[in-house]
C-alpha cells in the first residue's frame, strides 16, 4: 500500500494518520473504521465476486466505499496497519454459538496486533469490541461494547461475550488461506450469509442493522424495527444509513 492509498483510506474512515505505530492510534483507527465501513454481505446477493487480495478489496472498499465482511474488512485493514508500521499476524477464528457448534474451519478471520504485548483487532465481525483487546490478559476485559474474557482452550484462545464466543488459532495465516471458507460462505446453503442481505455499522449510540428490509436500530436496552416497505426506502435506507450507494437492491441468493 503506497502513500496515496494510505492517504485515501484513511480519509475513508475519517482518521489522522498516527504519529507512531502504537497502541493509542492503534483504538483510534479500529474505532473509526467500525464507524465508517459497514459489515455486510452484500456481493453475495449483488452476483459481485469476492477476490481476497489487496488491490481488489482497496477498490471495493476505499475507492467504491463498500463494506464487507471479516476476510475483505480485517484482510485490507492488515495492510493499512502494516503500512503504517504496525507488525500484524492474520489469525483463523470460529466462532462457537450461544448452543456450543463451532464455525467451519477458517470461519472467521482476526488480527493479531504486536506492539508491547499481542493485541486482538478486529473490524469485520459486526458486534464486538470497539477496541483492542489484550490476547495474554485472562481477567476481564471491559468496553464499551461489554465484557470480554479470553482464556486458553486446548491450544486454543477463546474470546467470550455475554453470547457467543471466538475460538482462534494462534498460528499465523495467510489471506489465501480463507478463500475456501469465503468461497463456503458465499454458496453454500448451510452459511447463513447466503440466507439474506444483512449490513450493519456502529454509531455513536449503538448500532444499525438492515437485515433484508428489516431495519433495526439499537440503542443501550432499546431497539426499535421497522420494516421497509418498498425497494425505494431500502435503496435510500443503504445510502442514509452506511453511505452505500447501490444501483439496485440486492436479492437474497437461491442455494
């Protein structure tokens, strides 16, 4: 990633550029990049191709001012922090549901961040820490986004929340190492991804999700729905909402 690329991602999350590589611009650019680029799965239900490497998801992302989802958010924002001097390790991750069934292999991709002791970034899971948080701490872990553990787990880390949980392996990938997994994700009717439309971004507040053409807002304990009723107020809803522009709606993909 050269200057002018860093340059114009860093003006698409709103962000100065750090001074140094450390743990303070390391909050400042996660936060402001869950604030500027939405999660979303949108490709999938557009037909649009998902190319796990750099200069396809620069393009997506900065220059057409798309979101995505963890292999094309956390895959790109590893370039930015490495070109801006940070020493980044891509990790696998799967995430274990609220009922204990774990994620295919690869399910999740994650950020280790090494600066005086390793740090978990993360910008592509939809809700989770507005933070790093510490990889070696196994006290609680407090955020605005709520409590975290982690804990080793048979070579494993395991990144709790009140809900669900993360389940990383610390050896080192690379991001070719997630194509079959996205390719998983974005076909197969097991994957909830290609079940339907969803996009969601952090605000100040909380956070908005259009799921289909449920728009649901949530705000502390509040949370309010609203069902929208036309492809018109969905199209508008994208842009008011996460500043994507779309020439059409995108219609959940037949598996």
């Amino acid at each position: 990633m050269n200057e002018e690329q860093i340059g114009r991602y860093l003006a698409r999350i709103g962000a100065d550029r750090p001074d140094k590589p450390d743990l303070e611009g390391l909050r400042v650019l996660q936060y402001a990049h869950l604030r500027a680029v939405p999660f979303e799965n949108l490709s999938i239900h557009l037909d649009e191709p998902i190319v796990l490497e750099e200069a396809a998801l620069y393009e997506k992302i900065v220059q057409r001012r798309r979101g995505g989802f963890c292999y094309e958010l956390n895959g790109l924002f590893s370039a930015l922090l490495r070109a801006l001097g940070y020493e980044v390790t891509l990790l696998a991750g799967r995430v274990r549901g609220s009922d204990g069934t774990l994620g295919i292999p690869y399910d999740h991709l994650t950020l280790r961040v090494d600066l005086d002791e390793p740090w978990l970034a993360d910008v592509g899971f939809g809700h989770f820490t507005d933070g790093p948080l510490r990889l070696n701490a196994r006290t609680p872990q407090h955020d605005p986004s709520g409590v975290y553990r982690v804990a080793e787990s048979g070579g494993f880390l395991e990144v709790h929340d009140s809900e669900d949980s993360l389940l990383i392996d610390p050896r080192p990938a690379e991001l070719e190492d997630f194509r079959a997994a996205c390719w998983w994700h974005r076909t197969s009717p097991d994957s909830h991804f290609t079940r339907s439309p969803v996009c969601s971004i952090r605000t100040a507040t909380g956070r908005v999700t259009l799921s289909g053409t449920k728009l649901i807002t949530a705000e502390g304990d509040a949370r309010t729905e609203t069902v929208l009723p036309d492809d018109a107020s969905v199209l508008a809803a994208y842009r008011d909402h996460f500043g994507l522009v779309l020439g059409r709606v995108p219609v959940p993909r037949r598996t």
